[in-house]
C-alpha cells in the first residue's frame, strides 16, 4: 500500500510518525501520476494509519 501526500515535507513529517509508532515503511517514487501529489511517497503493508496520522492530508492508493 501506498501513502500518498500533496507535499515532500508533508512525508518526511508522516514518516516520522509511523516509525515512532513502531511500523516499518521506506519512500519510495509516487505510483500515481497524478500531478496533484508530490513525487514520493510512503509504502508500508497492510495496516491502518489512521490514527498515527491524525490531522494530515493523504490519500491511500493500493
């Protein structure tokens, strides 16, 4: 799964978050080409990030 964010600060915020929430994921290329997100994003498995990233924008592409 990927999450997608409208701004490169905006992962490197998130990213921050999962890991200190304990869950593993890496930036990697945005799959999208919408031109609406910047052009990385965070991939992690299954897991629901709701919660750790309350108050962000984002959208979940699979």
């Amino acid at each position: 799964m990927h999450i997608v964010f409208y701004s490169t600060s905006d992962v490197f915020e998130a990213e921050e978050k999962i890991k200190e929430a304990g869950i593993e994921c890496k930036i990697v290329p945005t799959p999208v080409t919408d031109k609406a997100y910047c052009g990385v994003c965070i991939q992690i498995n299954e897991y629901d990030v709701t919660k750790v990233l309350n108050g962000m924008e984002f959208q979940i592409v699979d």
